[in-house]
C-alpha cells in the first residue's frame, strides 16, 4: 500500500515537473478570443468588426451585474442586464436617451456581457428586439474577455 502510495506520487511529481518545464519553454497559452465573422450567429459582431469597420463609435451596453458594471465598465456604457436584483424596465428608461442618441447618430448598439457562454447579452438582445428600440443592436462575441483583450492592447500601444 505505502509502496502504491509513493509511485503516484511520484508520477505526479514528475507530471508537475514536466509541465513547469514545458511552461517555461513554450510560455502562457493564447487564451485570445477568436473571432471568425462568417461563423458568428446573425446579431453577432467581431471585436475586429467594432473596431476596424466601426471605428469603435458604438453605443455599449453592459449586460452583465450592477457590481460588474460600476467596477470596470466601458466608460459612456449604460447598464442593461437580465439579472434578477434589477427591473429591467426601470433600466430601460434609464438606457433609452443614449439608445435613441446612437440611433439619430446611425451608430450601432453593442451589448456585451462576461464571455463567450454568457446568456445575458442574448435575453437583453431579445428584449430590446421585441420591444422595437432598434435595429442595428448586436452582441459582442466574447462579450468583456474580447473587450478587456483590446483594452489591455490599446494600453500597451500608448505605454510604449
């Protein structure tokens, strides 16, 4: 039994050794979002799409919690999310005169949420749909980690 219990622990050891070593070889992962627009769903937007066809002069909606919003939010953003502690109606009256803005302006309304698998930018897409706000409303694949990603680019470009 002692003997079972000291090879596994070696093995794991070693498997720990080798993947230190394979790390510091080859380095972090790309844990980049990609993006390919022809795969994307209809409604759907590249980050590359907002920011070199668009030029970035969107309308952004933070679709994710109060919490996360009021922390690290793209600045000019107004908060529309599907989270149980808002009204979401309440959050539309409040969203509505930068909504109507983008609009009279021909800008295109971006919601974004957390990530890839996140649902809220989809159930606040349906709602605005349904409700007739607008048209050229779409969400961003890979919602904040796309964002944060070309945020932390731009950062590095003007640091340099």
């Amino acid at each position: 039994m002692k003997k079972t219990v000291l090879e596994i622990c070696m093995i794991l050891f070693a498997s720990c050794l080798l993947t230190l070593g394979y790390y510091g070889i080859v380095g972090e992962p790309n844990r980049e979002i990609v993006c390919v627009s022809e795969d994307l769903e209809p409604h759907h937007v590249c980050m590359q799409t907002v920011i070199g066809d668009w030029g970035g002069e969107v309308q952004w909606v933070d679709a994710r919690t109060r919490k996360e919003w009021e922390k690290n939010g793209i600045e000019g953003s107004v908060l529309l999310t599907d989270d149980a502690k808002e009204n979401f109606n309440d959050l539309l009256n409040a969203s509505m005169e930068a909504i109507f803005m983008a609009s009279q302006q021909q800008q295109k309304v971006v919601i974004y949420c957390n990530g890839v698998a996140c649902g809220s930018s989809k159930a606040v897409h349906a709602k605005l749909i349904e409700q007739g706000i607008y048209e050229e409303i779409y969400i961003l694949h890979g919602g904040w980690k796309a964002l944060s990603q070309e945020l932390a680019k731009e950062t590095s470009v003007l640091n340099q």
